[in-house]
C-alpha cells in the first residue's frame, strides 16, 4: 500500500479510463489498445509479488534483471548455433511468431531466438535499457575477472542486436553514461571512486573492444562470413556500416520505411486524436508502427503527455538523476521507433522492477524501516 507504487497503478487505471473514453466519444468503439494496458497491470502487479520474494532474499533485484538477460541471451545463442535447439524451442513460442519468421526467409535462423513476450522490438529495447542498467550496477556485478565480463557483455549485445538493432542506440547512450562515470569527480570517496573509475575503465575498454571486432576487422568479419547463417547476421546486424560504405549515407531499411510513418495530420487529430488503434483486419490504424504516430492518431498529444507523466512515475528523483536522465533520452528514442513510453511490456517491467529497488534498498535503510514498522505494530 505504499503511496508511490498505489500511484502507479491508479495512474494507469486512469489512462485505460481516458483510452476507453476516446474510443466511445469518437464513436470508432476500438478498445484493442486496451488489450496490452490490463497485460501491463497485471505484469505490474505480479512484479510487487516478484520484488517482494527476491528482496525478501537479500537480493539486488537490479542485478537479478541482468543475470536474466544473460541467460536469455544464451538461449539465443544455442538457438543460433543449433537449428535442432531452435526448432524444439519454437515448443515455447508463440504460433504467430513461428510462422512470422517461417514467412520471412531473412529472419530464418538470425531472428525471434529469445523465449519472450516480445522477441522483437520490445526485447530489442529491453536491451537496450539493460546496458544502461550494466554500467550503472556494474561494480555490483557477481563476476569478477574482467575477460570474462567482456565476453559476456559481447554475447548479451550480439543477442541484443538479433532482437533488434534499435538496442545498439541503447549500447551508444550507455556508452556515454559510462564515460561520464569514469571522468565524474568525487573527493570526499577517494578509495571508493577509484575502484569505481577502474570497474568503468574496464567496462569502456569492453565497449571499444566490441567496435573494433564487429567495424574495424575486416579480416575477422569476412573470416565469419564464409558461413552463411554468420554472414546472414553480419548482413542484418551492420547493413548501416554496408550503406554507409557504398552510399555515405548510414541507414537501413528499417530507417527507411519510419520515414514514411510519420505524416501530417488534421488539428483535431493532433490534440484528441481519431480514437481508433487497428483496422479492421487487425492491421494498425493509418498503417504506422511509430510510436509518436501510433499515440497521436489514437488520443492525440493529450494522451502521449499522460503517457510521459505516467512514465515518469517509475524513477525515483531523490537520487541517481543521471541514471534517471539517460534512461529517459532512451526511452524518448526508442519511441520514434516504436510504442515504448508507459506502453512497452518488457519495458515497463524492468523499469518497475527497478524503481522498487531503489525505494526499497537492501541494508540498514530496510532495517530501521522494518524495526519501526514492528514498533507501530507493537503499538497498536
């Protein structure tokens, strides 16, 4: 019953009541947008019983997320390597997305390798929101020997990249989040900085090791190549760096064809929006997938600004503002792409999750508050 987390889930409760109310007063009476806001409440309200068991353990839930990336990850990598592993994992997928990738040749063996809700764009950026997450925790991370948390970190990025390539816009803003911990001064915590500045350190030379093997090896690349699911993946993963070779202009067909999904629209629309989410063949509302778009023709700018203060809810502005601010210029990015603020699943789990954590630290903090809870209770 703490007030923050009530009003978190009052605040969405609101949002699926301003959703409903467009959808009736435009009388298109699509209420298909609804669908993922009550998955989100009830993802949400399963994560208060998920943070409250691991916290109860003495666990860092932020950490926990990590490690779970990572053994996402590595699924995706026996999936890669081993078609007879992917073929028993499509056992856990969903039927739309097998035949999704089944359809589409390109995807076949490079994409939709995870066992998630989304193995998409929502894994994508939930990625992407993980590397934030890695250089902020990284001191805290179980595993010691620097060469071994650089390979991990190339497996959970290659992964990450299979998902979806809006996730290297989250390794680039994690990257300067990570300079900026390493050059920021601190002299009242000599000892405790230094050993920072050197956990940084060695995270940077991660990040720059992983440019260099993926842009600046040649040699190594076209060594990978000669096989041909490595070379798909290659293809996929820097079809950017190729375009930007052969026509210095560093896009891809993705970037191509969001250009095409952000139009101009009438007044009304812009504020109130149209009230309608899918066509009739479930197909979505004027063709468009961008996440600023898909808002505006649904509820308008009213509606994306309830969204963005929603969002807000899930950062604790007392302390980490850096973290904080990084996190939302990655969020506000990826939402050109695709629906991320107050929407994306993965998203909002991982951001809740977190948000707890910090409201309810593990240590002395926990424990003054639970002695004087039992006193209150005393008490009474």
């Amino acid at each position: 019953m703490d007030k923050r987390v009530v009003r978190i889930f009052v605040s969405l409760l609101l949002i699926i009541f301003y959703a409903l109310l467009i959808a009736t007063i435009k009388e298109t009476y699509d209420f298909t947008i609804g669908k993922t806001f009550l998955s989100q409440l009830v993802q949400l309200l399963i994560g208060v019983f998920l943070f409250s068991y691991i916290h109860s353990k003495g666990k860092h839930v932020p950490v926990i997320i990590i490690e779970s990336f990572f053994v996402q990850s590595l699924i995706m990598v026996a999936s890669f390597l081993n078609e007879n592993i992917n073929s028993f994992l499509d056992y856990f997928r969903s039927s739309t997305l097998v035949d999704f990738i089944d359809q589409r040749e390109w995807y076949q063996g490079i994409r939709g390798l995870g066992i998630a809700g989304s193995s998409f764009f929502g894994l994508a950026i939930g990625f992407g929101i993980l590397y934030i997450l890695i250089v902020h925790y990284y001191s805290e991370l179980p595993i010691k020997s620097s060469v071994v948390r650089v390979s991990c970190l190339i497996i959970i990025v290659v992964m990450g990249t299979t998902a979806g390539r809006i996730s290297l816009v989250g390794l680039g803003i994690a990257a300067v989040y990570a300079l900026l911990r390493w050059l920021e001064p601190n002299r009242k915590k000599k000892q405790k900085v230094k050993l920072k500045r050197f956990n940084v350190k060695s995270l940077l030379i991660s990040f720059f090791a992983l440019i260099v093997i993926l842009i600046s090896s040649p040699s190594l690349i076209n060594l990978a190549s000669s096989n041909a699911t490595v070379s798909k993946l290659l293809d996929w993963a820097l079809e950017f760096y190729y375009k930007f070779q052969a026509t210095g202009q560093a896009s891809t067909s993705s970037t191509s064809v969001l250009k095409t999904m952000y139009f101009n629209v009438k007044n009304s629309t812009l504020l109130f929006g149209d009230g309608r989410y899918t066509n009739q063949d479930n197909t979505y509302y004027m063709h468009t997938d961008a996440g600023y778009m898909r808002n505006i023709l649904f509820f308008g700018l009213i509606g994306l600004l309830f969204l963005i203060a929603f969002q807000m809810l899930f950062f604790d502005w007392r302390k980490d503002i850096q973290l904080n601010l990084f996190l939302i210029v990655a969020i506000l990015i990826f939402h050109i792409k695709g629906e991320t603020i107050g929407f994306a699943l993965i998203l909002q789990s991982i951001l809740f999750l977190n948000y707890l954590s910090h409201i309810y630290p593990l240590g002395p903090v926990l424990t003054r508050r639970t002695k004087n809870d039992l006193s209150y209770n005393e008490h009474l």
